[in-house]
C-alpha cells in the first residue's frame, strides 16, 4: 500500500540539507522585497493562510491524521482574537496569545476524542466537532452572528509600532509566520518529530517498541491546532475582521487543498500552495461559483495524477528535499 | 388537547415526525455510506452532493430544462469552435417517475465517477478516497450554484399525497407518512437484500477477502462499481423524497452530510441494520431536542457523538478497528 507520504529519510545528519537552506534564504528575500511589487494585504493575507497551511501539515504529512476540522482553530482563535484586541483592548501581542490559547484548549478537547478513532473516522470526527463549534459561533452573542466582529482595531505592538501602517503589519507579519515555519520545521527534525513519523509509517510497531502513541498523537494535534490559532488570529488582526467564514468547513477544505497543492510532507509545500490558492481565489472571484468548481477539480487532478504536490515534484526532479 | 411535561401534545408530536423524517435521510444515506464503504473502503464525501442531485433531477423531470447542444457549423465561414445552442426539453414527468428515474440517473452517475476516477484509488490509502470526493462534491456543487443560483427552488407534493388526516392528538400530512413508511422499507429491502440474498453473500465476502471471492469466478471489479452505483443511487432516492419537504437548492447535501458522518460515527459502520436504526434513532432525540432545548438542536448530534467517543470509540454497533 502507498502511503500518504514517502518514507522518511531517515538520515543521521545533523545539520539541515543545504537545499532547504538555499530555497528557505530565496523565501526571505522574495517576501522581503514583495510588498513592494505586490499588495501588502494579498501578501499577509497569504501567509497566515501559509502558516495555517503549515500547522496542517504537520498533522497530515509527519503523523499521517487527515483533519477535516480545522477551521474551528483557525476560526475561533480568529474570534477570540477579535474579542480582546476590540472589546477588552488588550494590545495586539496579546490578542493573539489570547487567540493562539484557545486554539490550544480547543485542540486539546478535540484532540482528545478524536484520536480516539483512525484513519477516516479521524476525518469525519473533526468535520463534524468543527461543524459543531461552527453552530456554537453561529448563535454565541459575542461573535454578532452573520456581521462578524467588525473594525478590529490592530493597535501598537509593544505599545512602541503602529500597526495601522501595512509596512508596519506586514514586516510583523512576515517575523511571526517565519518564526512559526521555523518553529514547526524544527518540531519536525527534533526527536519527536521522529517518533511522529514512525506513528505515521507503522503505528502498531512504534506501540510495541514502548512509545504511548496515544501522547503523542494528542500533543502532535494540539501543537498543530495552535499554530493554527496564531494563523486565526493574525488574519483577524490584518482585516480587522472575524467572520463565520473562518469557522466555515469550506475553511477547513481549502487548508486541505492548499497542503496538498503544495506536497504533503514537503517543507515548504504548505507554503507554496497556500500563495497559489490564495491568489486563485483572488483573482477569479468575480466568477462567482466558479471558484468552487476549480478548487474541486484541482481536487480530484492532484489525487489522481499529482500527489507529490508542486514542491513534491520538483524536490523529486531535482532529487533534493524541499 | 392534553399536555405531556407541560408542553402542548400536539407540537411535541410534531416535532417528533419532523424528528422521524430527518431520521429516515440519515438513514438513508448513513445506509449508502456504509455499503460504498464496506465494498470500497472509502468515505464518499459526495453522498450529499449525489443526494441534492437525486433532488435536482426530481425537479428537472417535471419542470423541464435546457440542454446544451454543440453545432457544428458548415461553409467557409465555419470556425472550429461549436456554437452551444440550448434546447428546452420539456419531459413533465411526475413525482412518481422521478422516484424510479432519479436514482437511476444518480446512480449511473455514480457508475462514471467510479470507472473514471475510484478505480485508480484501490491501491491507495483510504485517505485519498476522502479528498477525492471532496473535490467531487465542490464541482457538482459549484455547476449547480452557477446554472440554478444558491436559493431554493419549490417542488409540489405529488397530488394523490397532498391531503393529511387528523389522528386526533396531531394533524399528520400524507406526505411526510409516506416518506417515513418509504423509506422505512428500502431500508429494509436494503437490509434483506445484502443479509439475506445470494447476491448479498457474495458482496460480504468480497467485503471480507475480494481476492478469494475473484478465485472463485465471481467479477469483484464490476460487483464494486455496481455498489458504488446503488449507494449513490440510494443517496439519489433520498433526494427526491426530500425535494417536497425542503426546498431544491445546491446546498441542501452540504450541512447534511456532515450530520450524516456524525451519525456514521455514533453507530459505526460494521452492521448495516445498526446504521438503519442510529439513523432513525438520531432523527427522533434531534426532534425531541426542537421541543425542550431548541438551541441545542443544532449541535445535539455533535455531542451525542462526543459522548459516544468517550463511551465507546468503536460506535454503537462499530466492531472494534
């Protein structure tokens, strides 16, 4: 049987492949010269859906659970974000850590009951907690229903920079979501990480040669969750706005999609693929629903023909990892 | 009119044949899901898509639609391109015909999409058979959102049902009778039909080991597409007997799906009497929730399942993984 990934190469190397080097120091040049070219909103925009892409992928391509529910971290961290930054106005650093906390609580519960069931139960599991939690953001008072919590105000980080300057966000931006690429990669390459991915090629074996896979399945999902909480709640701090959008399971797809766009259990896919799809939707969205019929399309093109991804690809062509 | 815990008998029997109608959708296509799943060893996340379509083709064949046809056009001038001429086919078939047409039409629909694409999936992790029919369900879902538009369309109740009698504690409309006492025996049709038939037989054995059931001559490949092409077709007949009560509209499968997954969930899908009778079961405590606590009764489900995980992870009638 093919897995979803790859075996690992399970190299006894220390330090990081030189071509991560090179295409990780290329990613920060172009980021840093982009808001020049491009819109400095497309551009936020699209990282926190990179790293949201990320902390996706972590659970899918190193320990091998298909989340079908992950808008609900994405959604209400975005939500309680919101909340505190406008209603208790607290300053911006700490709306997020709000935010990013209750994604963590939430991946917990989730979590817990989820790896209860494998392989495609897992998936439905999460879809139907995340509808759940979908329903509760539709009738909650604080969330105002279908107007969302509206003219979030982005404040001074530190109290020192003014976040109402797009510079000034997106340099935030960029530190925050590299920082959390860089905290993921390095989860990935640490000890656990390589307990995590003998779950994913072998769970039974990994079980009998004494590791609680249950642990660390439960710690890999809420570490995952998390970081999908910073990505909420950084997009809520960008467009000053949560919505039933973020907490939607059209949401939680288009993570999917993005990750497996990009290559799953590639480094850098989840990143390339959220900036395709992102700017995708961006530029068809006058077409209406036809969005939804290419997304779906592109579905079914990468399962059947293109599971590698792009970054799977290329890393494949050039037989390096990326 | 007498009152049971202190609530007016008669909304609470009605919210319970509410309950009892959305119970016989989930049992129905929970019933869909667990064969596709028995025979393919995967989640088809375009049940609820196939069950719209069911729907939409219901209201096609009375109301008629516009066909799309390519002429080719001759002379010096002819470009290569067809011109799309559209021309309205008008078939004014009733409900009763669309009762037996729809699933058909779904179902065939079903046999395509296993030939072109499912097939190739056999050898993969089941995972892929998820997201390829996610990405199934967004296509048909976004055709059918550009040609008919997001809001619903009505479909009448077939005359001979339009009537309702008065049961004396509630007014029972002949319609929704229906619906639960139909539904109710093709899902034991379907239940005899896999349990107690020969055909049934050979479809769990090939369940249990397809290679042994190949030795013996019987064609595996085709029995597969054939089930994927009866779950689907069951999803199809759900939607027509649906169309009467809830509107037409693309995005009637989408919500209901992930509530049919959870009741997936709660019962398992080892058994598939088990499935007929979460399904029901399920239709009846949401039904139930309406009336005491309606704020819930969206979530109820979701934590029934909740607790279900907690309790017991393999599902109610589940056998453990």
């Amino acid at each position: 049987m093919e897995r979803v990934l790859k075996p690992a190469l399970l190299s006894r190397r220390r330090e990081t492949p030189r071509s991560l080097v090179v295409a990780f120091a290329a990613t920060v040049m172009l980021l840093a010269v982009a808001p020049f070219v491009v819109y400095p909103v497309f551009l936020m925009k699209a990282l926190c859906f990179a790293l949201f892409a990320c902390a996706f992928n972590l659970l899918i391509g190193y320990v091998g659970l298909l989340s079908f529910g992950h808008a609900m971290f994405f959604g209400w961290a975005s939500y309680l974000a919101a909340h505190a930054a406008k209603v208790w106005a607290l300053p911006p650093e700490l709306a997020v850590v709000v935010g990013t906390a209750t994604a963590a609580i939430l991946g917990i519960i989730a979590g817990g009951l989820a790896i209860r069931r494998q392989g495609i139960y897992f998936a439905m599991i999460t879809l139907a907690l995340a509808q759940m939690m979908y329903f509760f953001a539709l009738q909650a008072k604080f969330t105002g229903g279908e107007d969302g919590i509206q003219g979030v105000p982005r404040g001074r980080l530190f109290g020192l920079f003014d976040l109402s300057h797009e510079m000034t966000m997106y340099a935030c931006i960029l530190v925050v979501v590299l920082g959390g690429f860089l905290v993921i990669y390095r989860i990935i390459n640490s000890p656990f990480g390589e307990v995590l991915k003998a779950i994913r090629e072998n769970e039974p074996r990994t079980v009998s040669l004494g590791y609680k896979t249950e642990r660390y399945k439960l710690v890999a999902f809420v570490l995952s969750a998390t970081f999908a909480g910073l990505a909420g709640s950084l997009n809520a701090l960008v467009f000053q706005l949560a919505s039933l959008t973020d907490v939607h399971w059209t949401m939680s797809g288009d993570v999917v999609l993005m990750t497996l766009l990009g290559g799953l259990g590639t480094v850098f896919g989840p990143l390339i693929g959220a900036f395709v799809i992102v700017a995708m939707e961006n530029y068809l969205a006058p077409f209406g629903q036809w969005v939804l019929v290419i997304q779906g399309a592109i579905f079914v093109v990468c399962v059947l023909v293109f599971r590698r991804g792009i970054v799977g690809e290329i890393a494949h062509g050039l037989r390096v990892q990326l | 009119m007498f009152e049971i815990f202190g609530l007016p008998a008669q909304a609470l029997f009605s919210q319970l044949l509410l309950g009892l109608i959305n119970g016989s959708f989930y049992a129905l296509l929970s019933l869909g899901l667990a064969v596709i799943f028995g025979m393919l060893n995967i989640i088809n996340f375009s049940h609820g898509a196939q069950y719209m379509m069911g729907a939409f083709a219901a209201y096609l064949l009375l109301n008629g639609f516009d066909l799309p046809i390519p002429q080719f056009s001759q002379g010096p001038s002819a470009s290569w391109l067809p011109a799309i001429v559209f021309k309205h086919i008008d078939p004014g078939l009733n409900y009763w015909w669309a009762l037996i047409l729809a699933p058909i039409i779904v179902g065939m629909t079903g046999i395509v999409i296993e030939r072109l694409f499912l097939k190739h999936l056999r050898n993969l992790d089941p995972l892929y058979g998820l997201l390829l029919t996610f990405g199934l369900a967004l296509v048909i879902q976004g055709l059918f959102q550009n040609v008919y538009g997001s809001s619903g369309l009505p479909y009448q109740v077939p005359n001979a049902l339009r009537e309702g009698r008065h049961l004396g504690f509630m007014y029972l409309p002949n319609y929704r009778a229906w619906v639960i006492v139909f539904s109710l025996l093709v899902c034991l049709t379907t239940w005899f039909a896999i349990e107690r038939t020969r055909l049934g037989s050979y479809l769990r054995a090939a369940t249990e080991n397809p290679i042994l059931v190949r030795a013996f001559g019987i064609n595996v490949p085709r029995m597969i597409t054939l089930t994927y092409g009866i779950g689907v077709g069951l999803a199809g007949l759900a939607g027509v007997m649906a169309a009467p009560i809830y509107n037409v509209s693309p995005l009637m499968g989408s919500d209901l799906i992930i509530v049919v997954f959870a009741v997936v969930v709660i019962g398992g899908m080892g058994s598939i009497m088990g499935a007929i009778l979460t399904g029901f079961a399920l239709g009846i405590v949401e039904g139930l929730t309406k009336v005491f606590f309606p704020e819930a009764s969206n979530t109820v489900i979701f934590v029934i399942m909740a607790i279900v995980l907690l309790v017991r992870p393999a599902g109610l009638f589940g056998r453990t993984a």
